[in-house]
C-alpha cells in the first residue's frame, strides 16, 4: 500500500500564519529560523517556482513545483509493511466481497506446502458468494469460511502479501514458542524483573485466554 507524506502550500504558509508564528522552519544545518528569516527564504523558493514544500520528514521524490510526494512504498518487513498488511486482511474479514474482487486462495494439504491460486469473486447473494475458480464451493460472507462443510482445507486472503505475512507470522510464533521452551531455570534467572514480567504478561496472559 502506498503511502504519501502531507504537502504545505508555500503561498498559504506566508497568508495563514501570523507575523510572528512562522518558527517551524531550519535551514540547511538544522538551524531553527526566525519567523523573519523564514519569510525571506519561503519567498526566494516562491520566485524560484516552487509552490509546496514537504511537512515533517524529509521525502525522497518530492516535487516542488506541485506535485509533492510521489508515493512511497513500505519497506518490506518493516513495522509500517506489516500494520498495513494486518489492516489490509483485517479490512477483508469484515467487508462485504464485491463482484469482481481479487483474493488468494490456498488449499491446507497434509504434508506438503499448501496450495495456491489466485480466484475473483464471481458471484455474491444475501449470506453466501462463490469463486470463479472452485465454483462449486460456497463462502459465507461473514467469516469467509467455507459454508457446507466443519473441516475446510481453504482459506482466503486479501492478496498474495497478506498470505507471505501470515507465513512469516506463523513462522515467529513457531520460533519463539520453541526459544520459549529451551529456555532453562538458570537462564530466565539471570534475567531482571522487568525482563521476566514483559514474559510473564505474553505467556502467562496466554495461557489464560486459552482457558
């Protein structure tokens, strides 16, 4: 998913801000500017031709003369990459499908990696819709788990990077549950309070929600 940094219009800065209130802007050292010194220079950037300038960090692309951010995608694997693909699944989940929308389809096998294909929805009624591929089968729009059957091997997802991240998701838990077990007396005694209680609070709050 895409994201943009916000624009300031040069011109409306100058008109909407009080002389005096202008006290946001550096220079090119990191040097805080006047209010005076600032209308200087946002001047001399509006006699160049430009029209916005970036707010807050700095924007890699950014387009003086208008455009301003050209966009930019997350990182993967960085923290923003994995809200967005947490809130992409979680939007999926709890939206009606649409006719014609795209979403993956994979198939648990038993020993062996699942299957995947990408599906579009091909039909959608009051509590149901159906794929294109795999037509015969019924999704309830709720949950969209597959109706008709308690033991389903499909799953959907919003995309294909919805599905890498719930792979990379299991995979951590997996990993630390495993570190979790290995780890020895002498070792968590060797940790501080605070260590122990931010453990304690994710295992421990754990095992009581499975209760």
């Amino acid at each position: 998913m895409t994201t943009y940094h916000l624009k300031q219009s040069i011109a409306g800065c100058l008109r909407n801000n009080r002389v005096g209130t202008i006290d946001f802007l550096e220079d090119g050292n990191g040097n805080p500017l006047s209010d005076a010194e600032a209308r200087v220079e946002l001047n001399k950037l509006l006699e160049a031709g430009h029209t916005v300038m970036p707010v807050g960090d700095d924007c890699e692309g950014f387009d003086v003369f208008g455009g301003g951010c050209p966009g930019h995608e997350p990182l993967a694997g960085s923290d923003l990459a994995n809200d967005l693909m947490e809130e992409r699944q979680q939007a999926f989940l709890k939206s009606k499908p649409i006719v014609g929308q795209k979403l993956l389809l994979t198939q648990r096998q038993r020993n062996a990696p699942p299957i995947t294909d990408n599906v579009t929805v091909k039909k959608v009624g009051t509590k149901y819709f159906t794929l294109d591929k795999a037509f015969h089968r019924r999704f309830h729009i709720d949950s969209k788990r597959e109706a008709d059957t308690h033991d389903s091997h499909l799953t959907l997802y919003a995309s294909s990077d919805c599905y890498d991240h719930e792979k990379d998701k299991d995979k951590l838990a997996y990993e630390i549950k495993d570190a979790i077990n290995q780890v020895g007396n002498r070792t968590l005694k060797a940790l501080t309070m605070v260590e122990l209680g931010v453990i304690a609070n994710l295992v421990l709050n754990n095992k009581d929600d499975k209760r």
